[in-house]
C-alpha cells in the first residue's frame, strides 16, 4: 500500500516538474499539491510550490504556505522561502541575511545570489546588486542574467547600459516577453521608434491590460482603414490617454469616421479634441449598434502610424469653451499649480513623485496663490499643505480641473497626469523629472515635442532633487519678478 502511495506522488511530482518547465504555473501547483497530499512534508515538493508562488509573485500565499512548515523552518528549502517572503514585504536587510546563509549550499546558492542582488537593487544599493551579478555572470552566463542586469542599469537612469544588456538577453532568448518589453521601453526612450513601438505591443502578452472587444477585428495597417469606421479604446492611465490622443487626430487623414471611448473622467475633455472624433465613455458605447469595422488599442496607434522620428509627433492644442468656476482666480496674484505626487500604485511612484518639503521656499513667495492639482495627498503631508494655505483643487472632476488650469500662469508638476493636462491646454508648465524617468519623456532635459508649453527640468544625479529645485527655485522667481515688475 505504501509502495503505490508513493507511485501516484511520483506520477504528481513528475507531472507538476512538467508543466513548472513549460511555465503552466496554475496546472503545476495542482499536482504539486496533489503529491504533497500522498507525501507530506516532502521537501522537494514544497521547495517546487515556493518557486511557483515566488515566480507569480503571489506574496500572501507564500507567506500563508510558510506558516504551515514553522516546524521544520531551519530546513534550507524553507529558508528560501522566508528569505522571498522578507523582499516581498520589504524587509531587505532580513532577506539578505538568509540569502547569505543560503550561499553555503551549491544547489541554491544561483538563486539565492539573485534574490540577494534583487534586495540591493530594492534598497537602490546600484554597486553591490551589479557586483553580485557580475558574480553570477561567471558561474551561469545566460538570458536572465543579463535580463536582470539590463533591469538594474535601466533603474539606475543608465539607458544605453540598459539596452546593451537586454539586447544580449534577446539574442539568448528572443521570446522572452518580460525582456521585450524592457528593451522596447529602451529603444522608445533612446528615440528607436521603428523597433521599439514593435516590441512596445508585447505588454498584451504580459496581461497588463486586457484587450477590449474580441468581436471587432483589430486593424495591422494603416490601408485596412481607409473610409473604414474605427473604434480606438483608452488603455493605460489618464496621461497616456491625453498624451496618445494625438495619434488619434492623425488617423482622420484615413477615415473620418473615428470613434474614442475613454474613461469618463476624460470624456468632457477630449470632446473636443476634434469635430471628426466621436468621444464616448464606456457606460455610453453601445458596441452591437454602431458596428464597427476595425478597433485599435490607443497606444497601439504610432506603430499602426509608423512613426518613426521625432518630427512625426505633432502636436494639437485643445480648445475648450468658456467655463464658469466658482473659486475665480485673481488675476492680481501670480497664480501657481502644483501636482507634487502621482498614483501611489505606480511601480516607479518612489521616483516621480516628489516629497513635499522641497517646495516650501516658493510657497513663502509673496502675492501668489498656490493651488494642488494632485489627487491625494500622503499623510505625512497633511499637515504642512495645511500650514501653506493651498488650495486644494485636485479632487474636483478632471474636467473642472481642466478650466482652472487654464487660468493659471504656471502649472508645475511631476510626471503625472496633470502634465499632460496642462501640456495639452498649451498652458505654461514646468515638469520636474527624475533621472531615470519614463520612456515617453526620451534623454531630454529642457523641452519636449509632445508639449511646446512644457518645460522640463530633470535631476542631474539619480534620486537627487536638490539641482531640480535650485533651478526651479530660480525660474518662479523669475517668473514672479516679470508679472509684478513696476512699469
């Protein structure tokens, strides 16, 4: 009896080791458990189910699954678990101590040298995270490796690096999808159009979003939509839809009969970004009437455009008619928008957004009204913002906040979706960057072809705002100077 007890958690364990290698996670945790039902305890069948919740980043599972082997915790295969479970929840010095033990053990010390590097990177230790994967480079030289490596760097700011990396993964391994749609976000930055909006589709492959109506054939080029009526849906977040609207207007030289269906927070806004372009939001389409030949995803546009250069990226104002807001403006003060921080959801929010105290020196700046365009604010900043007298203007409906933007004499931001707000309505804007910024803003650190209004000014040194704020400081004042300046 015992004997076929083992059998059937032979046949689980092989069946799971199957599909683990053909990367059916779902289908190999089953049988993993089934094996694990027939063989508790057994250290290779939980060592497997650890590598699969560490693989799909199921944070609370593996910790609920560790919580059932506290009695057998010292064993390494539980060790590598713990160590996983301290990095997902942020507890870096924890996971690189148990990464350091594990070291000791041969049949684990590749990984555990990985997860080591990957907590120096999360703790932005740059150095120490390449030297481990140089370290790793010399014991197994493959795709991942230099995958990781090309992370690392394109983290650091380093885009050329980055590129050079992802490109040896590539030539190791042109099907992996996380790499492809790392090198895209290189090439895209470094202005290699052609090939990077070619890799830039594989986001659907990588679940990001969800594509939208599967009855609606989706359009490859640019000739199938000649006359044709089109469907174009939103994806991504509010910047990108105002950003990628452009491409939109470009397609009306191929059929005028465009149809965009947006967020609702966006539709009173982009209404009016032409008198050939339907606008809808979702709640208000009714797909199975208006019969639509072709659909495409928004950000799928430049490849379907094949824009290839900077030159083909125009630009087209909005024009929004009068709008009456309750809290006017006083045109005698010098009247200042700032959106300091952005969806805290963000993988790179700890980048973009900006801690609160830098902007206290031109909040002391006299005859001026200051207004917050973000969304939330953290808690720690309540206070202060209070202290300030700021306006708060940022939970009003995205198309209220539109208006008052317009009657601003400057809008400064870091890159979150007001930028593109206040670059769409030509309104003039400073957008303080971090070093390792989006693709979408390229190397540039002055001006951008997406918005003539914006100007940029960009970190000098990676996580270090000070140079930004000097300059920042330097150019309100200016600016203040100019509008109070006695004649």
């Amino acid at each position: 009896m015992q004997q076929n007890y083992f059998e059937k958690a032979k046949v689980h364990f092989e069946k799971g080791l199957n599909f683990l290698g053909h990367r059916k996670y779902d289908l190999s945790e089953k049988e993993f458990y089934l094996c694990l039902e027939l063989v508790p305890d057994r250290l290779s069948v939980i060592e497997n189910l650890i590598k699969i919740f560490v693989l799909k980043k199921e944070a609370s599972k593996l910790n609920s699954f560790l919580k059932k082997y506290d009695h057998i915790k010292e064993k390494k295969e539980i060790q590598f678990g713990i160590a996983h479970k301290e990095y997902f929840n942020k507890n870096y010095d924890d996971s690189i101590k148990i990464c350091k033990n594990l070291l000791n053990f041969s049949e684990l010390e590749i990984e555990a040298l990985i997860l080591l590097a990957e907590n120096y990177l999360r703790k932005k230790e740059f150095l120490n995270s390449l030297k481990i994967y140089k370290k790793i480079l010399y014991k197994k030289r493959d795709f991942e490796t230099y995958y990781f490596i090309g992370n690392l760097f394109f983290e650091k700011g380093k885009t050329w690096q980055a590129l050079h990396y992802h490109r040896k993964s590539f030539k190791m391994n042109s099907q992996n999808k996380s790499n492809l749609w790392n090198l895209s976000l290189c090439l895209l930055k470094l202005k290699f159009f052609t090939e990077g909006f070619e890799f830039y589709d594989i986001r659907w492959e990588l679940n990001f979003q969800v594509k939208k109506y599967a009855n609606i054939p989706l359009a490859t080029k640019i000739t199938e939509i000649l006359n044709k009526k089109i469907l174009i849906w939103d994806e991504q977040g509010l910047g990108d839809t105002i950003q990628f609207s452009r491409f939109v207007i470009d397609l009306i030289k191929y059929s005028k009969q465009i149809t965009l269906v947006v967020n609702k927070k966006l539709k009173n806004l982009l209404f009016h970004i032409s008198p050939f372009i339907k606008v809808f939001d979702y709640e208000m389409l009714d797909i199975e009437k208006e019969k639509f030949d072709f659909q495409l995803p928004i950000c799928s546009l430049p490849r379907l455009l094949k824009i290839r250069k900077i030159e083909d990226i125009l630009y087209y104002p909005l024009k929004l008619p009068k709008f009456s807001f309750s809290n006017s403006i006083d045109k005698n003060m010098l009247n200042v928008g700032i959106a300091w921080s952005g969806n805290p959801n963000y993988s790179h929010d700890e980048y973009r957004s900006i801690p609160f105290h830098y902007f206290k020196k031109i909040l002391n700046l006299k005859r001026t009204n200051f207004y917050k365009l973000s969304k939330d604010l953290k808690n720690i900043e309540s206070r202060d913002h209070e202290f300030y007298n700021i306006k708060d203007v940022g939970n009003k409906d995205f198309y209220t906040v539109s208006h008052i933007i317009k009657d601003l004499d400057i809008v400064i931001s870091c890159d979150t979706s007001i930028i593109h707000l206040s670059g769409i309505l030509g309104v003039n804007s400073i957008l303080l960057l971090n070093f390792n910024s989006d693709w979408r803003w390229f190397d540039n650190n002055k001006t951008t072809p997406w918005y003539p209004s914006v100007k940029i000014i960009k970190q000098k040194e990676f996580n270090n705002w000070q140079y930004v704020f000097d300059q920042l400081n330097n150019e309100i004042g200016r600016i203040h100077a100019q509008k109070f300046t006695l004649v």
